[in-house]
C-alpha cells in the first residue's frame, strides 16, 4: 500500500498552529479566583460590671401621725375667744379657745353658799347630837329622840358631801371653759368662731397633730418578706428611707419600729411601720411618700449597660463574645437599676465580655472584631450611699462610703 506525505505551503503552517492552540484551550476547565478575606464587624466588647449593690424592696406610703386629736369642749358653752393662731406650733397645756366662764363662775358661788349652809346645818346637827348623849345618860330624854338626833347628824354629813361633790364638778367645769391643748402639735384653723354656741363633746373645734414624728405603715407581700427580711425584728431598727413627692433622692431616714403578729390572709401581706422624726418640718401628717428598705446583708451582682440588653419575643437576652470572638445568645434575668446600668440577677458571670451596644447591628452566632471599651461606672459612684457598696471592674475598684 503506498503512503502519501501532505505537504502543505510554508506561509499555511503559522496559521494551523494557532487554531490547534485557541482549540486546546476551549476544552480546558477555567480555574477560580482566589477569595478575598472576609471583613468582621467591629463592635464594642467590654467586661461586666461586678458591684457590691443594696437590692432595695420600694413601697408607697401616706404618713400619719403618732397622736392626732380632734378639739371638742367638755360642756356646752359660748365661745368667748380664740387664743391661738391659725396652723402654729403649741405646747401642751396650752391655752386655745375660752368660753364664756360667766355662767359656771355663778353655778361655783351657788354652790359654794350651799356647801357653807349644809356645813352649819351639819354643825348644829352634831352639837345635838353631842348633847342628847349626855342627856340620855341622865334619862333626860328618850332613847327615840336620841337616836333622832343621831341620824339627823349622819343626813346632815351626807348633804355636806354631796353639795361637795356637785361643787367640785362646777369648778371642773369653770376650769374646763378654757380648753387648753393635750399635746405637743400643730394645730389647723379655728372651725368655729366666737360668739358661737357649742356643745359638749360634739361641736370640732380645731385639730391637732403631733409632727416631732410620722408613722408611715406599708405592706409586704410575704414572698419579699420570707426571702429578704425573715430575721428582721422591731428590734433590729431596720433603716428606711423616704422620698416625698416632688424630691428626687431619698434623704429622709427613719427605722422600722413595728412588725405586725400575722399575716393578712386576704391579701398575703405583712403589714409593718417605719418611724421618721419631723425635726426638720418637711414632713407632714398625709402627705404621700415611697420607702425603701434593704436587708442588711448585701450582695454582689452583675451589673451591664441597658443598651447591652435586647428583646425578643419573650426573653430579655445578652450576646456575649466567647474566645473565639463569635457572639452568643444568653438569656438574662434583669434587677435594679442605676442610672444607665441594669443589675442582671441571671445569665451572665463576673468574667463574661459582652457586646456593649447589644444587638443593633450583630446577632447570635456571628464572627466580630472587638474593640475593647470600659463600662461607665460613674452611675455607681455618684448614687447616694445607701444604694452602693463596693465596685470592681476589672482590676478596677471604686470604694463606696457606707
């Protein structure tokens, strides 16, 4: 068999090569680029706030007074004068209102003059009597007629005392025309005005209060109780501070002085009192008032930023940065606050870095650039002292006054 050479043309060969090339090519897979590296969110990252904090129980409350006394007179009279001023301070014992002592100084006289006739009349009872013993020795005179004169002198006795007795009333009641103050107080204002008629233990005729101290009275569901306060007695003199309505701190303290025997069974409350002393006026019998109280033992609790935590459908929840710098969900249960920190009860320990904006623009389970940031603390530090113990953040200590 013979063979044939194909011969092509020198000026053909460059041409072949090049399509044989661009078709090699074609059947070749094309290789992927290489990924460029991933960006992470920066957010800010710090550690939690771990704070020896005061877990105060808030009730409200109306301040009453120790000893409240509403004025009335003791016998019916005209009142003659007013002998306080309206809303000022009175001591006991003294002079308030007069009444008209005229009628009662004539009632004394009457029976004054009653009293001196009954005396005489008693005196020639007894001389008789004195006598007729002697004359009955010397059978002078009967026995009935004796015995006469004993009893006349025993009537003429009982007469005495009893004009006694009416005339020491009427002198109580002269002395009772001048109603004069049973205690130390502040009194209102003048209910009736002279010239009036009054009438015995009816007509008001001013009140007053006792203001060197306030009761307030709250109640205390028995959960709080039983939990926070189960060792508290009246001894004990458990402080409580009171905020009146208009003030921003609590700056009135005052001790809890009284625990009621039982508990009331319709609404499972205890009901207890706290005493404030009013020396400084500001507090007033009525007046509506929030207390707080505190165990004596304190303790130490977590604290974060309110912006930390975030809200889902039923749980309140913060995302915390493990080792890995990955953020994870935990769900937290919230206590007090101070200023823009929230105590949170549970969910989270002492060594947990936390996301400090929360979940604005992260969530669960992503990858982040940390930028490591302090928790603001000054809230702390500028509370009041009863609210504060101790603070750590970190290396970081703040010493609280107690």
């Amino acid at each position: 068999m013979k063979s044939f050479k194909l011969l092509l043309p020198a000026f053909l060969v460059p041409a072949l090569l090049t399509t044989v090339t661009l078709l090699s090519g074609c059947s070749q897979e094309p290789q992927p680029a290489a990924p460029a590296a991933q960006q992470l969110q920066p957010i800010d990252v710090a550690t939690v706030v771990t704070a020896d904090v005061v877990d105060w129980s808030n009730f409200t409350t109306r301040l009453q007074a120790p000893h409240a006394v509403e004025l009335r007179p003791r016998i019916n009279g005209v009142i003659e004068s007013i002998e306080f001023i309206e809303g000022s301070r009175v001591n006991k014992g003294d002079l308030l209102i007069k009444l008209d002592p005229r009628p009662f100084a004539a009632e004394v006289n009457r029976l004054s003059a009653q009293r001196d006739a009954a005396a005489a009349a008693l005196k020639q009872a007894e001389l008789e009597e004195k006598r007729s013993s002697s004359l009955r020795k010397n059978k002078a005179i009967s026995a009935e007629a004796a015995d006469a004169r004993v009893f006349l002198a025993q009537q003429r006795r009982a007469e005495v005392a009893s004009v006694e007795a009416a005339l020491e009333a009427a002198r109580l009641n002269l002395e009772f025309t001048e109603i004069r103050s049973p205690l130390d107080g502040v009194t209102s204002n003048a209910f009736i005005k002279p010239g009036n008629t009054v009438s015995a233990n009816s007509s008001v005729l001013t009140n007053l209060v006792s203001t060197d101290q306030l009761h307030a009275f709250f109640d205390i569901d028995e959960r709080t109780w039983n939990a926070q306060f189960a060792d508290v007695t009246a001894a004990t003199k458990l402080a409580v501070y009171l905020q009146l309505t208009g003030e921003t701190g609590y700056s009135h303290q005052g001790v809890l002085d009284f625990i009621d025997n039982r508990v009331d069974f319709n609404t499972g409350t205890l009901r207890v009192r706290a005493t404030f002393s009013a020396d400084s006026h500001q507090l007033r019998p009525g007046s509506f008032a929030r207390v707080r109280i505190a165990p004596h033992q304190k303790t130490s609790s977590i604290l974060v930023p309110e912006s930390a935590i975030g809200t889902d459908l039923k749980n309140r929840f913060v995302l915390t940065v493990n080792n890995e710098n990955t953020l994870e969900y935990r769900i937290v249960t919230l206590g007090a606050r101070f200023g823009d920190l929230r105590v949170i009860k549970t969910g989270l320990s002492d060594a947990d870095r936390i996301a400090v904006n929360g979940p604005a623009r992260v969530g669960p389970g992503m990858p982040v650039q940390p930028r490591e940031v302090t928790i603001d603390t000054s809230a702390l530090e500028n509370a009041p002292a009863q609210t504060r113990l101790h603070t750590t953040t970190g290396s970081h200590a703040l010493a609280a006054a107690e």
